[in-house]
C-alpha cells in the first residue's frame, strides 16, 4: 500500500514538530549535565569594519612601508648550501624548487596509479613520489640524495672522486663513470679496457 503524499500544511506540522522534539532532548541533555540552555553566552559576531578611501589607502600605505622593511625573504628553512648557490646554478634552489613544483602536480595527476594493478604505473608513481621526497630532503640538508635531476628527471648525476683510492702496487683504483682530479676527466670504459 502506498504512503499518501503529505499536503504543504501537513508537512509544515510535521517539521515543526521535529524541531520541538530536538530541541526538547536537548534541553534534557543540558539538563542532565547540570547545565541550562542559557549558561553559554550567545557567540559574539563581529561586525565588518568600513572604512572610507582615505583610510584604505593609508592602510595601504602603511602596509607596503612594513613589506619593504622587512626586505626579501631569507629562506631560513632552506639549507645554507643550497641558499648560497648562483642562480644559474644547475641545483640551485630557483631550479629545484621549479622541479619540486612541477612533480607535485604529476604526482596529483597520477594519483589513481598508487593502487593500479598495472606494474609500470605503480613503479611510476613511486618513482615520482621518491623524487618529490628526495628533493625535499635537498632543500632541507643541502645533499642531492637522488640518481637523476631535471624536471623530468631526465639528466644522470655524475659522481666525482674526492679522495683517491690505491692499490698496493700503487696504480689508482677507478670506477667507470666518475670524475678524478688526478685525469682531470671522467672514467670511462674505454680506459678501463685500455689498462688491462
């Protein structure tokens, strides 16, 4: 059998009577808790402050002198290293902070391949995600803990020899792909072929 439709007076009531049941266990409730309804002071609302042009503008005005002596940002968080680099810099703090920006919004966009089932898409999401995180890690602690950098990360970092290593006989040890002071270049395979 099929509920009969509520006319507009009816469902007037019956919303009327809704509301005083709520109220009524609400008023109970306080009650139990040794509270009325009238112990909260109402919440204060604050009123917009009009101001006139004249007062804009100096509003204005005093607002733009505070910003000039404050003086451009310092970067504190930023680690001093990366602070202390040129601009032109590959791993300046301008690049990387570009790269870290870009990276976010395809984090964001690839955000349904956390869970796929696909191996690839998994793998590239947690490649982007490792990534945004290493680059983090740089700007805080100034060491580029990542094997690659770019905004895509498209170029290879090269690892460069600070302290040389020997072997007893006295010959250098070398690892193909590093830079030594020694050479003067990098160590490639070729080299490594030529010595034996």
């Amino acid at each position: 059998m099929a509920r009969r439709k509520l006319t507009a007076e009816e469902m007037a009531a019956k919303v009327a009577k809704m509301k005083a049941t709520k109220a009524a266990k609400k008023a109970a409730a306080l009650e139990t808790l040794g509270l009325s309804q009238y112990d909260r002071a109402p919440a204060k609302t604050r009123k917009k402050r009009k101001l006139s042009t004249a007062q804009k503008k100096a509003c204005a005005d005093r607002l733009a002198k505070a910003r000039a002596a404050k003086g451009p940002s310092q970067n504190m968080q930023i680690h001093e290293d990366v602070r202390n680099l040129p601009a032109d810099h590959v791993l300046s703090y301008k690049n990387v902070k570009s790269w870290q920006t870009e990276n976010k919004q395809l984090l964001a966009s690839i955000k349904s391949f956390k869970d796929s089932k696909d191996v690839k898409e998994r793998m590239k999401y947690q490649s982007v995600d490792c990534y945004i995180q290493n680059i983090g890690s740089y700007l805080r602690n100034g060491v580029w803990l990542d094997s690659f950098y770019g905004s895509q990360q498209q170029h290879k970092i090269k690892h460069r020899c600070v302290a040389m290593a020997y072997y007893p006989d006295g010959t250098p040890k070398r690892t193909v792909g590093v830079w030594y002071p020694d050479i003067g270049t990098e160590w490639t395979k070729e080299m490594e072929l030529d010595r034996d």
